[in-house]
C-alpha cells in the first residue's frame, strides 16, 4: 500500500511540473484503482473513498487545469495521511492455506473412558483424525487455539449440564459453524429442542455404538460438504489476494490465489475449481477475457464465476455478464456480502450437479459418476501399489416383484437397498447403481476376504427388511455378488466387471422366491 500511495505522490509532482510520462500516468491510474478495491478491505472506507476520486484523475486523454490538478495533490495528501493512521495489522502478509493434516479432526467431549477409546480407535477407518477432552471447560481452551471440524458432545455422565449447553452455544456460534452432535442418555423432548435450539446437528441417544457415532458424524461432514469447495481468485493486487484467503478460509474453503493472468489456464487445469473469482480490471488480460476463454471450453463452461469490480455502472455490468458471469460483488468488498453470494453459487452448482450424478430412486451415484470416482480409485491405488476390491451386486427377483405386486413396490425395494448401502460401507468407498437392479461397490486398500465381510453384513441386514405389498404379502429381497480385487484378478475396470459378473453367475447364496 505505501508504494502504491508513493507512485501517486511521484505522479502528482510531476504532473504539477507539467513532466509527467504517459507510462507513470498508467501506473497511477492502475495504482489508484487497486486501492480502491483494496483498502476497503483492510479497515479504511476513507481511503477506498478518496482513491476512488483520484482514479479518474489520472484517466487516458483527461487534461486537467490548475485547480484540477490541486485537487488531486490533495486528494493524494489525505490519502497518504489515512494510510498512516491505518494499523499495521490491516495489512498481512500472504498466508498459505495448506492444511498440515487434511484428515477432519474429530473431538470427542466425554468423561466416557470406554466410549473415548472406542471411537478413537475406529475414527482412522473412517477418514478421521480423533482427539479427546474429558471436559466442556477444557474442551474451550483448546478449541480456541484450534478449530475442529466435527464434534460429539457427550452429555451422559454430566453431573451439570450448564456448561456442556453453554459450549454448544459458543459451537455453533463459530465463523463457520462446528458441526456438533450431542449424546443424550434419556429420549427427552426438551434435551432435543434445546440442542436444535442451540445449533446442535443431531442427536444421539444411549446406547449406542462406535459405528453408529461415526455414521452420524460422516453424515454430519457430508452434510457441511459445501465449504470444502475450492475457490480460484484471480486478481493482480497481492493484497486483495491476502484479504480473500484471510475471510474465505475460516469458512472452510480451499483458497488458491494467483496474481498473473497469464499463467490462468496452467492454474486452473492444477486447481479445477468449484468457483472462479476474478477481477474486471487487469493488465494484459482482464477479468471479462478471461471469463469469455472459460465459457468457451466445455470443461469449464458450467464452472461458477463472480466478478470483483469497482465499477458498477451499466456499460460495466452488461460486459460482465455477456461474458457470462454468474454474479459480481462490488469493490471495496464487504465480507459478509461476498461470503454470502459465493455460498448461495457454490450450493446451486453442487445442487445441480449432485442431481446429475445421482440415481434419483436409490440415492447413491450413477453409473457416470460412480465410474469416473471408480477409475480415479483404480489410478491411486496403482501408484501407490495398494489392492482395491470391486463388488458386483444384483438384486435378485425384481421384475418378478414389479410384475407381481407392482412397479412402485419394487421401487421401493431399490429405495430402501440404496439406504442399506449408505450404512453398510464407508465414506471412503464407492458405490453406484449402474442400472436395473446391478449395483457396484469399490472398496480401496481392502483385501478380498473383508469385502467379502463387508457384503455378508449387507446381506444380514437385507435379510431383516420384510416388505409388504399392497395386497398386505409379505416377502423379503435377496442379492447375488461377485468380489475380485485388483490387480490380482483385473487390471481395470472392464476386466474386474467381467471377472466379478462370472463370479455373481456362480453366486447361490442369493435367489429365494419375491
């Protein structure tokens, strides 16, 4: 900032000498306008303003007169006075946004010995990094130095609960939310409103057991899923750039920032962001060319964009969105406003894309996307010469159900399969319909005989579900499988299908009448 205010005061000298360059007057001009976007954001709305008013002082073609020219000296002046008054700390340096443990910290709050170890040794498996607090007083110390990402509030063995709710209040009272849930002993209707009340994300009520907990917690991060979204800001001011990482971080975002429009593709080909903020004006290449090269590949035609920019005037606005901006924010930013709008952006395009890569009846991915997350598995577990297990599962009987007792009661056997297979297997595998009654399971670093486990639980808790049909018959479904693992018995995706379909053909532990 005090060089860029520098640049002004050597531009205003010069220009009341009569002795200033066209190129200096360029980089006044581009000077001024970065302040104006910029110092909004760190604390001064009267330095945004009076940048505002030099700007168009130091427009191409402009010729000012003597009074013209003072005026701008002093508008200079105050300027350089409101930056000395500004604090330091409005002015941090870049910081990095790469976490040193992507796993998300699960916090245990609970007196709870038997429950703490328990959890603490499953969370691993689920993706989670654990860590413990036998106490609500403790528990805000140490959250106050670190923010966890999920949290179970055991409230069982409190001899007072004043502290626990009073905790869960200061949870939920975070920039972003901690996704909390809350372990109660008794199902009591006031203990459940108050936790609602409070901003608690579920309830869990004794007894209960460690996959039971976790499955609520998984439930609870996929739930918050939205701010793990990647943000790519694009914007030539190194200190807007500093401002955005300091406001969009906290909210759980993944910030890359880059300050060079030409090395634009190259970032975001590396990036592949959920939403691209870019700013109008930039030398060389600005912001609305840069939207037109977006729009124009079909990789990224559909990718979110907001515009930054100082200027909100007609002509301004009808270029930003004929390049095809999704949304712009006015400079200088205010955080709340962008936060905001990049989260009602980012919740719309995941909204679409979840329904487009979902199976609508059973609620778990198509056949589209549950290959290509499939393929991807296949790539990592290649490179890093881990084994991966695919499963391949049919119900048995289906059009025997649909003919026989109706189409909606065999949709209902595919809602409710879809379910059992969202319990059944982790966060960190794969599952798909891939049409009819054929499902698929990919499961990495599993060996075959514990996918083979994973599917006799599955089939266990199948065979517990009894449907009735309209007429009041009731019957039970049933499913064939085929499990092979990679690389032994395919080395992709083709030749695992087809190993694991012969395999399902010799399947007998299915069948059973609809």
């Amino acid at each position: 900032v005090d060089r860029r205010v520098a640049v002004l005061e050597q531009a205003v000298a010069l220009l009341l000498q009569d002795q200033l360059t066209e190129a200096l007057r360029q980089q006044a001009e581009q000077e001024s306008h970065k302040l104006a976007g910029s110092l909004g954001m760190f604390g001064s709305d009267e330095g945004s303003r009076l940048a505002q008013k030099i700007e168009p002082l130091f427009e191409t073609g402009r010729s000012l007169n003597f009074q013209q020219k003072q005026h701008l000296a002093q508008l200079v002046t105050a300027l350089r006075q409101e930056l000395q008054r500004m604090d330091d700390r409005h002015l941090p340096d870049i910081i990095s946004s790469e976490p040193e443990d992507e796993r998300p910290w699960f916090v245990i709050i609970s007196s709870n010995r038997a429950l703490t170890d328990q959890l603490a040794e499953a969370a691993p498996r689920w993706g989670l990094r654990p860590g413990s607090i036998a106490n609500p007083v403790a528990a805000r110390a140490q959250i106050c130095q670190k923010r966890p990402d999920v949290v179970l509030l055991d409230m069982t063995s409190a001899n007072t609960l004043e502290n626990y709710w009073m905790l869960l209040s200061e949870l939920s009272a975070n920039t972003p939310p901690v996704p909390t849930l809350v372990l109660i002993e008794q199902n009591s209707l006031i203990d459940r409103v108050e936790v609602a009340r409070l901003g608690g994300r579920g309830v869990l009520q004794q007894p209960v057991t460690a996959t039971q907990v976790l499955e609520a917690v998984n439930q609870a991060l996929q739930n918050s899923q939205p701010t793990q979204a990647m943000v790519m800001v694009v914007d030539d001011d190194r200190q807007v750039l500093t401002a955005l990482q300091r406001l969009l971080i906290p909210w759980g975002l993944h910030v890359t920032v880059l300050d060079n429009p030409l090395r634009f593709l190259d970032t975001l080909e590396s990036t592949r962001p959920d939403l691209l903020v870019l700013d109008v004006e930039m030398p060389e290449i600005n912001g609305i060319e840069l939207c037109q090269v977006v729009r124009n590949d079909l990789r990224w035609s559909s990718l979110p964009v907001l515009f930054l920019t100082a200027h909100s005037d007609a002509e301004t606005m009808h270029r930003v969105f004929e390049a095809g901006a999704d949304d712009y924010v006015r400079k200088p930013i205010v955080g709340p406003e962008l936060v905001t709008r990049i989260f009602n952006r980012l919740e719309r395009s995941r909204l679409l894309k979840c329904l487009a890569e979902t199976d609508a009846l059973t609620g778990v991915p198509n056949r589209q996307k549950s290959t290509q997350s499939l393929t991807q598995f296949l790539q990592w577990c290649s490179h890093c010469q881990r084994s991966f297990c695919f499963a391949l599962i049919q119900l048995d009987h289906l059009k025997q159900v649909n003919q026989q007792y109706s189409h909606a009661m065999g949709d209902d056997v595919l809602a409710r399969f879809g379910e059992l297979l969202r319990q059944v297997f982790h966060s960190e595998d794969v599952v798909g319909r891939w049409g009819g009654a054929e499902f698929v399971v990919g499961m990495p670093t599993l060996t075959k005989k514990d996918a083979a486990q994973r599917l006799s639980e599955l089939r266990k808790t199948l065979n517990r579900l009894e449907f009735t049909a309209e007429d009041g018959t009731p019957f039970r479904a049933t499913f064939r499988a085929g499990v092979v693992q990679y690389p032994q018995d395919g080395a992709d995706l083709q030749t695992l299908y087809q190993a694991a379909n012969l395999l399902l053909s010799q399947d007998r532990t299915g069948g059973g009448n609809p």
